[in-house]
C-alpha cells in the first residue's frame, strides 16, 4: 500500500482518485500540458486554455467509466479533449481559410515573437491550411492525432471511439486531400 | 520533416499561469466531490471488479459444460446464494498456493468505449497475477514490461485462514484491516461506511487470491451477510454464459458478479449504470464493465502463464 504516485500507471491512480478525488490531479499534472499545445495548434492559445481545464473536469467526472484495461489514459484524454475541441470547429476552420487566404495566421498567440511567425507563414502552409480546413472535422481528428501527438491507429480508435477500420479510412481520405494540396508531396 | 508535423509547430506552451487555474480547477472539483457526496466506492469497487475479475473461486479449475449438467434451481434469495455457493466452495479443492506464488488470471473483457463505459459489441483478453500474499498485482503493458503495483487491502490466504474461519471471523478480520488503512489514509472527505468498504473488500480478495475452500466458504456467506447486496437471476457474462449474480447497488450503478447457477464457479462480473444523475454524459442503461474469466492458476511467479 506505500506505493509512490510516480510509480502508478494512469490506470491504477485513475481508480485510486475514486476513494481519493485529489490524486486525480496526477494525470492533469503528466498531460495538461500536451493536450494545452495540441488544443492550442488547433483553435488557439485562449481556446486552449479552457479545453485543457474542461478536458480534466469532464475525465474527472466520468473517470468511473474508465477501463482500466488500458493502462495509458491518453487517448482517453485526448478524446475528451476532441470533443470540446470540436465547438471550435467553426472558429478553426475560418482561422485555416483565413492563413489560406492571406498567409498570415491569425492563431491567436500572446507571445512577444508571435509577429514574426505570423508573416513567416510558408506557401506550403497556406496550401496545407486550405486542404485541412477543406477536411471534415473527423478526418481532421483522425490526420492530426496521428502527425501531431503519433498516435497509434489503435489509439486513435480508442480516443474516438471509433472502428479501427473507420480510423484507416478517415487517415486515408485525409492524407489524399493534404497531398493533392502539398502537390503530391508526402504530408506526413 | 513533413510538413503538417511542422504547421503551427512554434505554439507557445501552456503558461504556468493558465495551468495554475486549471488544476486549481480540478481540486476544487475534487474537494467538492468529497464533500457533497464522500467518495464514490460503488465505482470504485466496479472499476476494481473490472481489473481482477474478482471472486477467485476454482482455482486451477477449467470451464467444462457437460452435456448432462444438473440444472440449475432458482436461488430465493442472497442468504441462499451465499449458503450454496459456500458448499460448492467445499467441493472444489482447488490448489494449494505455496509462498511465493503468484495466481495468474486471464479474462475476456469488452473494451471501454471513448469515455462512455464499454463497447458490448467487442472483446480483448486482458491478463493479471496476484502475489500469494496478496501484497501485490502485477500486469503487463503493451511493450512487455511487467508493471508490479501494491494491492488493497493486502490481506493474503494465510491472514484469512487462520482459525476459528467462520463468516463473522474472516469478516471481522478484514474490517480491523480495513479501520487500521483508514486510519493511516488521510482522505479529505468522510470514509465510506463500513458496509461498503466491507462488501468490495470481499470481492476484492476473493477477486485476486487463490484462497482456501472455507475461507472461499466463509466469505461467500459473509457476503450475503452484507447490507445492500442482493441476488440477479440470469446475467450473462462476457463470453456469454448465463448465471446468477450477487449484485450491489450504489449510488448510480449496480455491480453484478456472475456466478455459475449449478456449481457457482465464477464466471465474471457485470456493471450498469442505473441513473443518470452525477454525470450527465452517462445515461442509465450505460454498460460500465463487463468480464469473464478465462483462466486462473498458480505460477511461480508474476509473467508466468
């Protein structure tokens, strides 16, 4: 029983935060900060911040309906977190066809050498702006779990909850579309 | 590098101060859950019914339905349960753990589905070994390293064994560990009752011990013994056998351990969400968990099969 926190798989303190809330903060403290950045890639820094929070309030309320199966709770995460994700999805889609548009990314981004990566934008991310906002916000889901965060396709099918063979078909669709936009360039 | 691993690849991080509120966030969430409702023990004990399968009866049995199998009469009710299933523990004389041991368990599980309980429609093989003493439990992760963690409440069959095994004895026993670990473990809400803490203690050690016959017997009978557990004819396991379950309720879900209605071997464990209440992305009628055990023998030690 004197079995020290760092120790413990996400699984095992998942199940211990039911008789003791507080050790529920152990997973906020091994991914708060990834899940922030991906959030943040995708709909922004302010965005960002409140997905990362809500992402641990709802894991938090639903966690006894955690497998403990898996003893990685990351894509469980990651799904929550694509969920609260997704009521950006018309803000990121504009914020995509607007860098599309003018290769200036209006990301919203509070550092002080956010101005320089703003007219930095490639040509190659304006075409790949284009092609992502063209995606549907599933396949989206499904291309940016796998280049961003390396997501297995296993994973991604845990995180979405979706077939294994639905995850294969959506990366498929999605890499097609990247590439014709990257003109036939590899995209991942 | 490709290029959509590089698209927006300078994002600046999380600052510290956004990371302070939101974990500020999630305490007071934590505390308030205490607070309001104490811990939620019915979840915690169907989470850890998940992971071990619990009641551990028939070690070193295999699953054999003989096509001239008695059948099976309806129990009336939980005091009956337990008196029957504790003479088939008799019948059963299983094996004798040595020091040092280990009880390896294999069970067919259906995989959880994104945050909502588990997916009915699909199975994985999910593997566990137990220390002899009931001091640890080990699993494999996905890259084969053994992962070997400490087991609650680390009673093992030679605590439960000692004499007089009677159900009010094996009981009492476990309720002094029990009272000694809260008393150590600082919680920052009310303990759970005793009850509670009891009933999923017993499922617990029976779930991930290989114990001996009346100690299995005592504690089926302590079970029934048990304020809020209750019989559930006809539940179906994971690999789809029918039996009968000692079930308990809690607050939002019952947990149902699936026993075998002739010779009340274990067969798995069950659990549905029954109200919708404290979360509302759960609906009743969400499946929470749903096993059957596959195998469990003794090996000499964690990794073995």
């Amino acid at each position: 029983m004197t079995i020290e926190t760092a120790e413990l798989d996400d699984a095992e303190v998942i199940r211990r935060s039911a008789g003791d809330p507080e050790q529920f903060a152990t997973l906020f403290d091994r991914y708060a900060r990834q899940i922030h950045l991906y959030a943040a890639r995708r709909v922004g820094t302010q965005a960002a911040d409140d997905i990362a929070a809500e992402t641990f309030l709802a894991a938090f309320r639903r966690r006894g309906s955690y497998d403990p199966a898996f003893p990685l709770a990351r894509p469980w995460l990651y799904g929550i977190a694509t969920t609260l994700i997704a009521r950006h999805r018309r803000q990121e889609e504009r914020m995509l066809r607007a860098l599309a548009r003018t290769g200036v990314d209006p990301l919203p981004e509070p550092m002080a050498d956010a101005v320089v990566s703003r007219v930095a934008a490639r040509d190659k991310d304006r075409e790949l702006a284009g092609a992502l906002a063209s995606l549907s916000r599933g396949d989206r889901d499904v291309l940016l779990l796998v280049a961003w965060e390396d997501f297995s396709y296993e994973q991604v099918a845990q995180a979405l909850g979706i077939p294994l063979g639905t995850v294969r078909s959506r990366l498929h669709r999605a890499r097609k579309k990247a590439r014709a936009a990257l003109g036939d360039e590899e995209p991942i | 590098m490709s290029t959509i691993k590089d698209f927006r690849r300078d994002t600046p991080p999380m600052t510290a101060r956004a990371e302070d509120a939101a974990r500020a966030r999630l305490l007071a969430a934590a505390r308030e859950r205490e607070l309001r409702h104490g811990p939620r023990h019915a979840r915690r004990l169907g989470r850890r019914i998940a992971v071990a399968g619990a009641l551990a009866v028939a070690v070193g049995t295999t699953v054999v339905v003989a096509r001239d199998r008695p059948r099976a009469v309806p129990v009336a009710s939980v005091r009956e349960l337990g008196e029957r299933a504790a003479q088939a523990a008799y019948d059963d004389r299983g094996q004798v753990p040595g020091p040092g041991q280990w009880l390896y368990i294999k069970e067919l599980q259906a995989p959880y589905r994104g945050a909502l309980g588990v997916d009915l429609s699909r199975r994985v093989v999910s593997e566990e070994w137990t220390s002899v003493d009931g001091k640890q439990v080990a699993s494999l992760f996905p890259n084969g390293k053994l992962l070997v963690q400490g087991n609650h409440p680390g009673l093992g069959a030679a605590d439960l064994a000692q004499q007089p095994v009677t159900p009010e004895s094996v009981l009492g026993r476990i309720r002094v560990t029990l009272e000694d670990l809260d008393r150590r473990t600082w919680r920052s809400g009310p303990a759970p009752s005793m009850d509670e803490q009891l009933f999923q203690a017993v499922y617990q050690l029976m779930g991930t011990l290989a114990l001996p016959p009346d100690v299995r017997a005592a504690l089926f009978r302590g079970l029934a013994t048990i304020p809020g557990v209750s019989v559930t004819e006809d539940v179906a396991d994971a690999a789809g056998r029918r039996g009968v379950a000692f079930s308990y309720t809690g607050r939002d879900a019952r947990y149902d351990l699936i026993l075998d209605p002739v010779d009340f071997r274990f067969l798995g464990t069950y659990g549905v969400q029954t109200a919708d209440g404290t979360d509302p992305e759960i609906k009743a009628g969400t499946p929470l968990t749903l096993t059957a055990r596959l195998d469990a023998k003794l090996v000499d030690g964690a990794g073995q099969k």
